[in-house]
C-alpha cells in the first residue's frame, strides 16, 4: 500500500485553495491574489470572465441582479474555483477504488509452436524412456510440435483491511468538503466584485449627470454674462469668470464621462459580457439605514456561515488524516486475492484452474522512515491549527473593521447631504445678488464650485456606504445570500 498515493488527494487540493496544508511529503504554498489599481484577470481572475456571446447592436438593459447572476455563470475565479472541486470529486473516485475489489477478465487464443530438442527432448532422451517402457527398436518423432491453446481468467483482489487506507478516505472526503467550501467563496468574492463594479458606475453616471447639469447651469451664467457685457452693465472682468467657469465644467463633463466609459468596461469584463456591447445600467444608488449590529452578533453569524472557516475547518480534518496515514503504516495489511482460468488445448477438453490467496503484510524494519513521515506531517498539522486560530482572530478584525466603517460612512452621508443643501442655498442667495447687481460673479463661480465639491462628496459617500455594508455581510458570510437586503432593495 503506497502511503504517498493516498496522501496525493489532499495535497492536490492543497494548492489549489491557496492555504500551506501538510499532504504527505510536501507542504502547498497558498496564493494570494492581490487587487491592484489597475485590476486584469492576470493578476486577479476574479477581474476576468468567459465571454460567450459576441456583440450586438440591440442596448442590454443591466440590473444589479442580472449582472451578479452573470457574474456567477461567467466569472473566470468561480471557474478556476469550480474546476478545482470537480479535480478534488475525480480524486476522491480514486481513494474510493482502494476500498473496492478490483475484477479483470482476460482471455486469449493462439496456435504455438514448441521445438522439444531445444527444450532437451532429443531422439536419444526418447529413445532411453522407450527403453523403460519396454519399447523395442529406435523411436522416431518429430520434435517440431504445434498446438492450439485457448484460455480465460478472472482475477479478483481487494483490501479487507488497512489503516492507512481508511484514512486516506477520511482525508479525500474532507478535501472534498474543502473544496466545496473554497467554490462558495469564491461565489461570495464573484457577488462582492460584480457588486462592488456595479455600485461604483452608478456613482460614475451620478458625477456624469450632476457635470452636465452644472455645465448647463454655467452655460446660463455665461449667456447672460455675455449679455450684460454687450449692454454695457457688468464688466468684461464678470464675462471672462463666466467663460472660464463654463470651460472648466465642460472639462469636467468629459473627464466624468471617460470614467464612467472605462467603469462600464470593467464591470462588462467581470460579468462575460463583451467589453464592445453597449449596455444601460437600470438601478440606481441604493440608500438604506442598517440595522445596528453588535460585534458579538455579526461573529456569530460568521463563525457559522463564511466559507473559509469552514473550508479551514475541513482542512484541519484532511490533515489529521493525513496524519492518521502515517500512523496506520504501523498497522499490518490484510487483501485477499484470486483467479478462476480456464484452459483447452488443441481438442482435449476445458480444464479449470483456481487460486484463493490471504495475504497478511507486516511492517517490521521501516520504523525510521514511519516517524519521519509522522514527525513531518505532525508539524503540517500544527501549522493548520495555527492559521484556524490566525482566521478567528483575523475574522473578529474583518467584523469591528466592517462595523466601524458601515458606522462612518454612514455619518458621512449625513455630512455630505447637509453639505450639498447649504451649498445650494449659498449659490441661490449669490445668484440673487448678483441677478440684483449688488455683487459681481467672482461669488457666484465660487458658489457653484463649492456646490459641484458637495455633490461629488454626496456621490463618493453613498458609493462608499454601499460597498462598507457589502464588506460587512462578507465578513458575516451571507452576502450572495443578503447583499440585497443589505443594500436596501
């Protein structure tokens, strides 16, 4: 029974999620993919997808929903997730074989040819057994023969018992659960980057809309400036201010726009929609007060439903039985193996033959390299138990952090709104100024950028609310689940 081969199940798997798990021999570094400015599926899958239907000319009306349930059917990390289970569900087929009995069937007919005198049949060694048989005279033969040879098996083994091989099991089936677990999370990050990619366009058409309504506020502002200066009742200093301010806002207007252009495409990439289909995203920001939560009852509900405690939980149990495997080679190995054949030479008649076999194997002079083995996978499985301790503690962080971030962004929209009202009082009392030729517009172009500050202010606060409360039912494990409750839809 090779030990190596039934360790091989957890150690693929190992890998593949990214966590550092003790599998046999070898220790599995983890992957961390980094999220960068600039985000590609090179550096992160999670910013690919699978496109699978090219560009039309109709306009694809998107809705948050619909964007996460394409996320979820084309998203190249759920798919890379997706794929490293079904790797772990065929290699779990394989660990169950060792517990089954192996039956083959073979079979074969054939003409031979035998030449005796090579085989020590010559005309004198016939001649002497002649002679015991009472024959007389020389004995002439041909030891050239031929014959037609027909046969049939079946051979039948399997494993009674095995500690290593029960182990092993227990191993393969919690990489199974694993991997299970890994795919859920990877759904959760595929709802919290397709969320997070939506949220943020919306806020880039936000910045859009309010920079071409201020450009055509300045546009007004400008006209009439222009106006007066031809009448001869302001200065060209005022006229000068308008077009400036005008120019600036219609800058500002493109620039939002280029965003919101460059958004689109991101979140078309994330989803498997192709990067030249046109699309209109059809919910707007969504602001909701949430429900005040205590640290205590958000780890709770994390500590029974994120996806990777539970997928480290299972590790933890892999390597014990990878552990186990080691031990058990201590432990004596009982198989039973057999044949039934059949054969028939030339016309003679069909003749069986059988074998039953026990075998008991011993290990008796291989305890060095058994208390290697268990020393090393000893120290694999106290490096789990330290990471599950590391994920408790840093599960608690990723809850306060949450909370605390939900709690201030909150109170910055509060601020922001405010913001936004007593800009816009400031720019009407200014504008009826200077309407009233009491003031020039150097007031007036300050008010207006004071207010197009605020509004931004307005729009990158309830962005950031939105994704502080998608992080907060991630750190609570039930965002693919709630991400609609938590959003207020």
């Amino acid at each position: 029974m090779d030990v190596r081969k039934v360790a091989y199940f957890g150690s693929r798997w190992a890998g593949a999620r990214g966590w550092c798990a003790a599998v046999a021999l070898v220790c599995a570094a983890g992957v961390a993919h980094a999220q960068m400015g600039n985000p590609s599926s090179g550096q992160n899958p999670f910013y690919g997808s699978v496109t699978l239907r090219p560009a039309t000319d109709e306009v694809l009306q998107l809705s948050l929903d619909e964007a996460v349930r394409r996320g979820l059917e084309n998203n190249l990390g759920l798919r890379e997730a997706e794929s490293g289970e079904k790797i772990i569900e065929g290699e779990k087929n394989e660990a169950l074989q060792l517990f089954l009995p192996t039956i083959t069937v073979s079979g074969g007919t054939g003409i031979f040819q035998h030449d005796l005198a090579a085989q020590g049949f010559s005309a004198g060694v016939i001649g002497q057994f002649g002679k015991l048989l009472g024959m007389s005279g020389a004995v002439s033969f041909n030891p050239i023969t031929k014959d037609d040879l027909t046969q049939g098996r079946i051979n039948y083994s399997q494993i009674l018992f095995s500690g290593p091989v029960i182990a092993g099991w227990r191993g393969a089936k919690a990489a199974e659960r694993a991997a299970h677990f890994a795919k859920m999370s990877a759904r959760g990050e595929v709802v919290q980057q397709v969320a997070s990619a939506y949220l943020h366009a919306i806020a880039a058409s936000s910045e859009v809309d309010q920079a071409k309504a201020l450009h055509q506020a300045d546009q007004l502002q400008f006209d009439q400036t222009h106006a007066a200066h031809e009448a001869g009742t302001v200065a060209n200093l005022d006229e000068l201010r308008a077009r400036v301010q005008l120019q600036a806002q219609e800058q500002a207007v493109i620039a939002a726009q280029n965003e919101f252009d460059k958004d689109l495409i991101l979140l078309k990439r994330e989803i498997g929609i192709d990067p030249g289909q046109k699309i209109v995203l059809t919910d707007q920001a969504p602001y909701s007060d949430l429900a005040e939560e205590t640290p205590e009852e958000v780890r709770a509900v994390a500590y029974k439903n994120r996806q990777d405690w539970q997928n480290l939980q299972n590790q933890l149990v892999e390597v014990k039985a990878i552990h186990a495997v080691y031990k058990g080679q201590r432990l004596p190995v009982l198989s039973f193996g057999g044949y039934y054949g059949v054969d028939r030479v030339g016309g003679t008649p069909s003749r069986g033959n059988f074998a039953a076999v026990g075998t008991l194997s011993v290990p008796i002079f291989s305890e060095a390299k058994i208390r290697g083995n268990e020393q090393a996978s000893a120290a694999q499985l106290d490096g789990v138990r330290a990471q599950r301790e590391d994920l408790r503690s840093h599960i608690d962080q990723q809850v306060r952090s949450a909370l605390l971030d939900v709690h201030a962004s909150r109170q910055l929209v509060e601020v922001a709104r405010s913001n936004v009202d007593l800009a816009t009082r400031e720019l009407s009392d200014e504008t009826e100024r200077v309407n009233a030729g009491v003031d020039d517009n150097l007031p007036l172009v300050t008010a207006q950028s004071t207010l197009a500050s605020a509004q931004s202010n307005l729009i990158e606060s309830l962005y950031q609310y939105n994704v502080s409360k998608l992080l907060l039912a991630r750190a609570a494990g039930i965002l693919e689940q709630q991400y609609r409750v938590y959003l207020g839809r």
